[in-house]
C-alpha cells in the first residue's frame, strides 16, 4: 500500500531559492488555521546562520491578519534531503508551548515557483506557488504526486486567493480568537 512506504522527498533543495513568499493554493484544512481562512501564505527568511528560516504563516479571517511566526531547519544537517522540522509557539498570543512539525519538500519545480509539502503521517498536505493563483495542469500534477506519495486528496481544499493578495500588513487579529477557535473545531 501506498502510505507505508517512505515517501520520496526533495534531494539538494536550495534553500536560498526557496526563500521569500508562497501562496497556499491548496491543503488539508488544519485546526491551527480559521475554517473561514483566505488568503493564506508563508514567507520565509533565511537567518545569518546560513541554516536557520524565520517562518511567517498569514491568513485572512474576517478582514483580520491573523499570523503566527516560527523557525524552520533541516532535521538531520547531514542529509541532502528536504526534511525539514518547523517550530512554533502557542498560543501565538502568549508563546510558551513549542510544537515542532515536519515540512517535507515532496515536489518543487527547477524554477522553484511551486511546491507539494507534506509531512510523515500524511495527516498535512500544502501546495505551494509563487503567485496567487497556478495553472490548473500543475496543479493536476502535483496532485498526482500526492496520491503516488499516499494521500488521501480528497481532503484537500483549495485556499480562496485574492489579485492582488492584502497589503503587507492588515488589521491584526491581536486577541487570538481565531486560534481558541481552532482548538474546538470552528
């Protein structure tokens, strides 16, 4: 079966081209993000270290920014493949619980303009482009590749984008809310 063997990941990934900002076009809706979520995207900087990614993930809920910043680095430094552990804070308004994740690189163009993410247990899935919106042939390919990988793609979601996306800033979702919200299923 499809989900028991290991997946394939990314060899070599450039992490300085993969730096900057994405827009998630689809992905397996997530209790850390607002049902109601549009707009969603990720920026990542690379720290001076050379090794580290300041992480960045935004959603529009209700015309509010909420967001919540994290870091990123290779899960096992000696190894050429795309496995990534993601750390962040909760709840992002009082940061004192660290959750780490996986971020696997399961698929990135030579242009690295899109990108299929997933993780081990196959409970997350993200695709990734540059632009707020990909052609529906890639996407269709990407897909694909989730299904080789085993997942289960009728769980994905498309990600409602806006042309232009907001502005860099927008009113904050300060409190919260949109992340107690998450912990009871709304």
């Amino acid at each position: 079966m499809a989900s028991k063997k290991e997946m394939e990941v990314v060899k070599d990934l450039d992490i300085k081209r993969y730096m900057g900002r994405w827009y998630e076009i689809a992905s397996f809706p997530s209790r850390f993000q607002p049902k109601n979520g549009v707009n969603t995207r990720a920026t990542y900087t690379l720290q001076e270290d050379g090794k580290t990614v300041t992480v960045v993930n935004e959603t529009w809920s209700d015309g509010k920014r909420g967001f919540i910043q994290g870091t990123a680095y290779a899960a096992d430094p000696s190894s050429n493949e795309a496995k990534l552990k993601v750390k962040f804070y909760v709840p992002p308004f009082l940061p004192i619980i660290p959750v780490v994740g996986d971020y696997w690189v399961l698929s990135i163009d030579p242009d690295y303009q899109y990108a299929l993410i997933g993780q081990p247990s196959r409970n997350y899935l993200w695709i990734l482009c540059r632009n707020t919106h990909m052609d529906e042939d890639i996407y269709n390919e990407l897909v694909e590749k989730a299904i080789s990988e085993g997942y289960d793609v009728k769980k994905l979601h498309k990600t409602p984008q806006t042309d232009p996306p907001p502005e860099e800033e927008g009113p904050k979702d300060t409190t919260g809310i949109w992340w107690i919200k998450s912990i009871f299923g709304k």
